[in-house]
C-alpha cells in the first residue's frame, strides 16, 4: 500500500510519478496561515486603494512519500483568466522560482507520506510582481518534468466588488429540483482607470472550486472554453449602470446542494495506521436537494487533529443508486481532499453483482466536503467535461455555499495582461466582508 499513488489538487499522471524514487502525495494553497482561506495574495497589503480580500502572503503545503525530503524547486506561470497561460515573458521577472521549503516528518507509524512540506510565497528568493492569476508549477531539481501543479490568485486592490447572490430558477432535466442562483458583481473604479474600455471580465467561482470557473467577459476566446465543463450551459451579461461602474452578471445557474460531510477525525471508528480500506457503514444515497449537516463551504479542516492523526486513512467510497441502471454518463467523487477536481482517478466505478458504485482511495484525515458529479472523461486532455451534479445532488437554496467573484482590468503594459483589481464574494444569505 505504500506505493499507492493519490492525486489531490492537480498531480502528474502516474507515468510520470512511476520514473521517480518518492511520491507526491497532495499539494494545496491557500491564504496566510488558514487553511481554511482562498489563495488570493495582497500585492499591495497596506495600501488604502480599495478594500480586498486576501492575505500578505499564501502557502503551499505537500505531502511527500520519501526517504528524505526531495529536492523540489516552485516556479511560477501568469495566466488568463480562464488559466491558460500569458505567454509573456516580462511577467516573469521576480518569480523565477524558490527552494525555501520547511520540511517537517510525518508522525511515527505513517504508512502513507513521510514528510510535510511548506512554501511561503512571497519569500526572500522570490516576488509576485504582477497581479492576475499564477500557476505554481513544481519540479524536482535537475528535471524540466513538473511534477505537480497549484493556483492562487494575486490581486493589486485597484477597485470595489460588490457581490449578490439571489434565488432564481432553470430549466432542469426530469424529476430535478430547479431551483438556481443568479449572481452579480457590480464593480466601480476610480477616475484613473477606464470602465467602458478595459474592464472586461469577471470569472466568478465556488469558494476553493478553482477549477470551475464561470467567466463572463467581453472577451468570446476566454468564455469558449469553460462552456465545455459543464452539461447546463449558463449564460453572462454586462450593463454599464452609472459613470466608472459595470454590472456582471452570471445568470440562472443550478444552485447544487449543501456539501456532504466526511469526517475522517474520530479514530475509533477510522483507527490511523490501518493498511486495509475502510468501507463507509452506509453507502451515500442519492439527494435531490435534501442535506442533513451544515458543510464547511468547501474546506478541507485538519488543522485540529493531534499530531500522532495527521495521516492518510484508506477508504472505499460506496454510492448506491437504490437498483436504477448504470448511468451512460461516468460518475466521479470531488472535494476537498482532491481539489474539487474530477479526475479519473476520482472516478467510480460501477459493479454489476454489488449494483454499487465504488472506488477506493487515500484521503487525508480531517473534515471535508464533497460531491458526487456525472461527466465525461475526454481521453485527449484527461479533462472530465459535461460536468453536472444534478443526478446525485439535486438543488436547493437553502445552502450557505459562498460565491467568489474576481475582477480583470486589461493593462496596456508589456503588450498587454489582464491585471486582478479587485474580489468579492456573497452568499445567499448577504455578502462577505474584508
């Protein structure tokens, strides 16, 4: 078992990982010291321009099955909003790349990883100059080859976002809850920076579902993309209300569910160390808008754990869909122990004897949030497409599941980049502060 590869965030495929001596267990950012905080960098943290949120620097923590801690090296990528790359070289200057990794072992007894590692960014070998999205990429030293891959958003508080979050409703498929949200994003900017011209995109997002963006933007090559990865296509206006201000809004999209709760921190009834996977005591049913628990909006909570509980814990996740058919679509598990990432190794497979879904993996012990999605894996780019968690899930209004909206102003600097300014986020019950 201790070769058992887990992808969580976004990891290398396992040929890659295969031609290593040690593993990569999970990568993750997020703000400051909070595990629990999006990765959104303050450029300029005591500046008085416009309120943001963010923090005054982000980490980035992995986990690693090794002999002794590897030799990793963090380089860094500007993207688009729809994070493909930028291609510019001049926005990379100050980021080359850092080694200032802290190393800290596993736990005795750990069967998993061996060694936790944390990266704080900005440090004294590298600088985030420039604000707009970032790709860390991460590779072992003397190898062009990356070995794992994480996001965080760096924001220059150059304008306001006010976020809102209203009940609505879409048309959904049979015997589907169609209840929806509407969310809006009014953005003002002071006098210096043009609204009609170069404030072009807002990409609103699920709190720590960074790979899920809705995109609504002037720009059509930033909106084509995103419009593959899910099955109910969503639409995005733009109105232009009062001087120095723009209203974007993303329309009439399925409200999905509260999350279901994994809490993987009782020992009793997960014991550490085990070797087999622990099977759930009761299969998950599916809901169709129904929820028991309150969710964590997201997170991944381990920070509570006793040292000698900071492992992986083996399980076998069991979906039961209560004797209907196989469903021709594929079905997947995201959440916060993969990054909210749908991936063919989270993908569950259905058997025929049992009439189960199933799918065994390593999760890391805490608290999470998760889902179950249907999709379609393409096997060119090993991205899942069509996604929808209407099947499984269903919709409901009733969740406290918080919407992030980040604001992109087009600078003319260095041929032109599309600069963070501002970030917003609400949900249905009011909007977030600072």
């Amino acid at each position: 078992m201790r070769g058992m590869n887990i992808a969580l965030a976004l990891l290398v495929p396992a040929s890659a990982l295969a031609q290593q001596l040690w593993l990569l267990r999970s990568i993750r950012m997020y703000g400051g010291e909070d595990e629990t905080a999006p990765p959104v960098l303050l450029l300029s943290p005591d500046a008085q321009t416009a309120p943001s949120m963010g923090f005054p620097f982000v980490t980035l923590e992995v986990d690693v099955d090794a002999s002794v801690p590897p030799a990793l090296i963090a380089r860094f990528v500007h993207c688009r909003p729809d994070w493909s790359e930028s291609g510019n070289v001049f926005l990379s200057f100050g980021a080359a790349g850092t080694s200032l990794f802290s190393w800290e072992p596993a736990p005795s007894g750990s069967r998993f990883y061996s060694y936790r590692g944390r990266l704080r960014i900005p440090n004294p070998q590298v600088t985030i100059p420039y604000a707009g999205n970032w790709k860390l990429l991460l590779f072992e030293r003397g190898s062009e080859q990356p070995v794992g891959e994480a996001r965080f958003f760096a924001v220059q508080p150059q304008a306001v976002c006010r976020v809102s979050v209203y009940s609505d409703l879409y048309t959904a498929p049979p015997g589907i809850s169609p209840a929806a949200v509407t969310v809006e994003a009014v953005v003002s900017v002071p006098p210096e920076l043009s609204a009609d011209q170069r404030l072009q995109t807002v990409v609103f997002y699920r709190r720590h579902r960074w790979f899920e963006p809705y995109i609504v933007s002037h720009d059509r090559t930033l909106t084509a993309g995103t419009q593959r990865l899910y099955r109910t296509p969503y639409r995005g206006s733009i109105a232009g209300m009062l001087p120095g201000a723009k209203l974007f809004r993303l329309e009439r999209i399925p409200a999905q569910n509260e999350y279901r709760v994994l809490d993987l921190s009782n020992p009793t009834q997960f014991p550490p160390y085990t070797s087999s996977p622990l099977r759930f005591p009761l299969a998950d049913l599916r809901r169709n808008g129904s929820f028991w628990d309150w969710a964590d909006d997201g997170a991944a909570v381990t920070s509570h754990l006793a040292p000698y509980l900071q492992d992986y814990v083996p399980l076998e996740f069991v979906l039961d869909p209560e004797g209907a058919p196989p469903l021709p679509s594929e079905v997947f598990v995201v959440g916060s122990f993969n990054g909210w990432r749908a991936s063919a190794e989270w993908r569950l497979s259905y058997d025929p004897e049992e009439r189960l879904y199933r799918l065994r993996q390593l999760v890391r012990r805490g608290r999470h949030n998760y889902l179950y999605a249907t999709g379609y894996l393409n096997a060119d780019t090993g991205s899942v497409e069509s996604l929808s968690f209407e099947e499984w899930e269903g919709n409901t209004t009733s969740t406290r599941i918080s919407f992030w909206a980040f604001v992109y102003y087009r600078f003319p600097d260095f041929g032109g980049y599309d600069a963070l300014i501002a970030v917003g986020a609400a949900n249905l019950q009011g909007p977030l502060q600072p």
